[in-house]
C-alpha cells in the first residue's frame, strides 16, 4: 500500500464539538480534543508533514491559555511516526507527548521497518526520526483539562503498550486500535487474551459515543460488540476442535484453520457485515491467524 499525506477534518457526525476527527485518506483517523485547558492531539500521524497538516486544525484552539498535549495510543506507525513535530531538535511546536511506558520498548521494534519504509516510500518516510514519547505512565493517567476529564486507560492486546482515551463528562470513548473493523489483531500471540480483556472493559464503559482509529465514524459502540462476538465465536470453535482433537500438534500458517475448526469469516461476523468492506485480506489470511492465535492462547503456549 502506498500512503497518501492528506489530511481533512470529518464533518461533526454528531458526536461532541470539542473532539475534532482528523483524517489520513483510507490509513487511519486521529483525534483532537480541545479542553478548557488544553488541545489534546491523540495520535500524530505518520510523519512530520501529516502531523503538520493536523496541526492547522488544533492552532486555531490554542488561545485563551491553552497549552498543546500530545497523547500516543501506541507506537505503531500510524499513530506515533508525527511525533517529531513536537519533541527533539527539530520540534516545531514543543510538546509533552504522553504515552504508556512500554511505548519506549515498541518505539524501538520499529527501526528496522522503518529502514525499509524509507527505501520504499522516500518521499513519506525518508525525513521521519523516531521520536519516542517523553512523559510515560504506567497503570492509569488522567488529564484535567478544566471542562473534561481525559482517562487514558491501558488496553493491551493488539500492541503491548496500547491505550485507549475516555472522557466521562460527555461518555465518548476513543477505542483507537483497541477496536477495528473488522477486528483488531493482536500483535503476539499472548495478546489474545488481552485484547479481550480490554474488549469487554471499553463495553462496560458503555459509552455513548465511540470513535476507532480504524473503522467507520457511524459504528459506535455496536463494534465493540461485533469484535467481541467475533472472538466468541472463534473460541467456541476453536474449544470443539481441541476437544475433538482434529487439530494437527503444530499448526502453520498454510493449514487451512477456518475449514479445520468449522469457522468462517463469515460465520464469525455478524449478519449485517458486508465483506466487500473491508480487504479481502481480513476473510483469508487475517482470519486464519486469528485462529492461530486463539488457538495457540487456548493451548497455553503463548509468549
Ligand atoms: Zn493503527
């Protein structure tokens, strides 16, 4: 996939006025929050131009005392490779830029694709300089911004240092990767578990408006639940098929999974989902690992 530097603001599709939907062509969306206090930028894009490009929509906020926030949801590039734009020598628009701790760890996986991404795409990625967050917590971090409450909440599973934004004053929740359509992939197998764990935990938020980093803007909370009744399913599945004992000991990535347990893609999706939506990508291979993952959780033998 090439990558296109665009970024456009998506029209208020009723959810609160202060969160402003930024968006990078069909990659991903990113956030801005504008508080009392501050202007919250969760997610810079993939490079200093796209990060620039944002922004234009957060400067005309940044009046009547308030200071610029930088959140990272996770270190993966399409969340956290702006985030020059804010921190080292060359920061444009000196910033905190907050994230969990283990963000410094997943910050450093992604050198050696970046080598390749450079090569690749020079004129996107040629200037990026991974610049990691610089103000980290671990367990919870909230931002008093005067009007709202920013909760940043740990949800691992589909990267180890995920989190996901909450904001009780007005019951909107930025999932970001922890939900996707059609679902989100953990990155190890370990993550499994995890992923589902912080599923349920954004469910019984209950918030009333959702926004993901990578699904629709109209999906709300309903995806929160189609993902959690995707992995269901699969366990399910997956549970017969150990219990049956047609799984081969040593499962690869060419076994055919979805015939072996007797799951579909779409079965697993709910009935309103229309496979033409989403890459083919996700029926075929990203189904099969996901079965290999759940799999391979339910076996214990995850790393
Ligand atoms: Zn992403």
């Amino acid at each position: 996939m090439s990558h296109v530097q665009t970024v456009e603001l998506v029209p208020n599709q009723g959810w609160d006025e202060r969160i402003l939907v930024c968006r990078n062509g069909e990659l991903v969306d990113v956030f801005i929050v504008v508080t009392q206090r501050y202007v919250v930028i969760v997610d810079t894009l993939i490079n200093a131009t796209t990060a620039e490009k944002l922004m234009t929509f957060a400067t005309p906020h940044l009046v009547n005392g308030r200071s610029l926030l930088i959140v990272n949801s996770h270190a993966d590039y399409d969340h956290a490779w702006g985030n020059q734009l804010f921190a080292g020598p060359h920061a444009l628009y000196p910033a905190p830029i907050i994230a969990h701790e283990r963000c410094i760890e997943e910050f450093a996986v992604w050198a050696e694709d970046l080598a390749a991404m450079r090569e690749k795409e020079p004129d996107v990625f040629g200037e990026v300089v991974l610049t990691p967050p610089n103000l980290l917590f671990n367990g919870r971090f909230a931002l008093h911004g005067g009007d709202l409450i920013l909760q940043l909440i740990p949800t691992f599973g589909h990267t180890r240092d995920h989190i996901s934004v909450y904001i009780p004053e007005i019951r909107t929740l930025l999932a970001a990767d922890a939900a996707e359509l059609p679902y989100p992939m953990p990155r190890h197998a370990s993550g499994m578990g995890e992923m589902r764990q912080s599923l349920a935990q954004l469910a019984a938020l209950q918030a009333e408006t959702v926004l993901y980093c990578h699904a629709p803007v109209t999906m709300g909370g309903k995806l929160l639940h189609d993902n959690i009744a995707y992995f269901d399913a699969l366990e399910a599945a997956c549970r017969r098929a150990l219990a049956a004992g047609t799984l081969p000991e040593t499962i690869s990535d060419d076994d055919d999974l979805a015939a072996l347990v007797g799951c579909t893609f779409a079965q697993a999706m709910p009935p309103d989902f229309d496979p033409a939506s989403v890459h083919e990508y996700y029926a075929t291979k990203g189904h099969n690992g996901q079965i290999k993952a759940m799999v391979e959780w339910l076996r214990g033998i995850g790393d």
